[in-house]
C-alpha cells in the first residue's frame, strides 16, 4: 500500500455510525489506479466544524451519511441538481475551497430498479423519511410507480416526503403489505439499538415479492435474510453502496473505473 506522504489527496465520509465499506472500496481503486489519493471514515461531533474542515485543510471529497444528508446543505456553496431537486446531499467536491453538493443516492436507487425490472404497477411501502428516504422516494417516483405509502412516525416529515411524490402516508406499517417493502431507516443498522430488529413485519415479509433494504452495513441485515430465507427477490444496501460509491469516485477523481476494477472492490468492500 502507498505510504503516507505530504502530497496525497484526502477523501473523507461523515457518518453517525461510520463503516469501513467506503473506506475499503475507494482505498481499492485508488491503489488499483495508481492514485496517491487515501480515504477515511469519521464520526464528528461537530458538522459545522468538520465541513469547515473539509474547506480549511484542502479535502478534496466528502461523502455524507445519516443523519446529516439535509443538515448539510446550509454548509455548502453550491447545490447541484441532482442534491436540490430533492433537498438532501450524500457527496461534496472541494474545488479550490468552494463546495458543491451532490447526491449519488438517487442514482444508484434508480439502477437498482431497473437492473432488478421492478413493476412500476407494484404497490410499495417506502419506511422512513430522512434524506436517504427522500432520494429513493423520487427515484421510485421517477421509475413510473404511483401506488406507493410513507411509512414515517414523524407525521410532519412523513407527509411532507409523500405529498412531494404524490404518495400515501401512514405513521405506522402496522398489518400493511405491499408488492415491494423498502427500509430507508436505521434499523437493522451495525451498532446500533435496533441492529438485531426486523424492519417490517414477518407477514410484510411473505407477501411482497421484492424485499428492499439500503442499509449497506451488515450486508446482510435482519430484513435481507428474511427475504432471501423467503425466497423473495432481494436488493440490498450493499448493492446501492457500491453503485452510489462509485459516482462519488468518478466525481473525486475525474476517472470512471473498468467494469472488473469495479467488481473487485465491490467484492474487497465485502470481504471485511
């Protein structure tokens, strides 16, 4: 591995529970390349003062996790489309000391849907209402599905996310079902409260057909087993780390990776 030296680029990920997926991906394809570049992962304590960071000390790229996909946006210098069109950010470029947001989130959902030929007639139950809840809503919206409900204990957000894309909204899963269950929350999260907890129902399990969790660490979540253990078609937020990661590579680097190159530190993210 590259030494540490003076000259090297520094890309970072702020996150409430920082993983290693970002950390290993990246680092992969910056040795695979050749690239004096290195990555770390963070928890701050303070946003305001870890973006003023990225702007002070030069870093050149810094990825945004829960929960901050919206704090951040009064951080920044400029919001690019694909950020301002649904109000939350994932990725931020350091150019000169100017920062611009951006959200690979939404892309990467969006591949996901069609790699996966999802239904747009499917009915879907859409959990959560963060940043992350808010690119994944738009791409389902985008993708031609219209039966689709917020599930989202905050009323306010949780209504204000579904009268957004036109959708239902309901405080609680409760008995519901849906052709596609989507979880865009913490739970099912390493390290936290709720990481042994299933995110939907047993019986929301059973009768969807296409089980759907962005949580990207464990890789296998309560909620992925559960569909795979039920035979259901399964997508998981390992799946949407890789893609998203990958945009926010090209938009660091300026350099789009092989298709093999990719594979490899898709399958080195993994292997932690």
């Amino acid at each position: 591995m590259t030494m540490l030296n003076k000259d090297m680029t520094l890309c970072i990920s702020l996150s409430a529970r920082p993983s290693n997926n970002g950390t290993r991906f990246h680092n992969f394809l910056y040795e695979a390349l050749d690239l004096n570049w290195i990555y770390k992962a963070f928890a701050p304590t303070d946003l305001a003062q870890a973006i003023a960071g990225v702007r002070g000390l030069g870093i050149r790229g810094c990825a945004i996790s829960m929960p901050y996909k919206e704090d951040v946006i009064a951080l920044v210098d400029r919001m690019d489309e694909s950020a301002s069109a649904i109000d939350s950010v994932n990725t931020i470029v350091n150019d000169d000391g100017v920062l611009t947001a951006y959200n690979t989130d939404y892309s990467a959902i969006a591949q996901l849907i069609e790699e996966n030929g999802l239904d747009a007639a499917a009915s879907v139950l859409l959990k959560g209402s963060g940043g992350m809840a808010k690119a994944t809503a738009a791409a389902f919206r985008d993708a031609g599905f219209a039966n689709a409900t917020i599930v989202a204990r905050n009323e306010q957000a949780g209504r204000t996310l579904a009268d957004l894309y036109g959708f239902a909204w309901q405080a609680d899963a409760g008995d519901s079902t849906a052709d596609i269950i989507v979880n865009i929350t913490p739970i099912g999260m390493a390290g936290g409260p709720d990481e042994h907890t299933l995110s939907f129902s047993e019986e929301a399990v059973a009768a969807a057909s296409v089980v759907f969790d962005v949580v990207a660490l464990p890789a296998e979540t309560p909620l992925v087993r559960a569909g795979r253990a039920a035979g259901k078609t399964v997508i998981s937020g390992a799946e949407v780390a890789t893609r998203q990661a990958l945009e926010q590579f090209v938009l660091y680097t300026g350099i789009r990776p092989s298709a093999e190159q990719v594979r490899q530190a898709e399958e080195f993210m993994r292997a932690q």
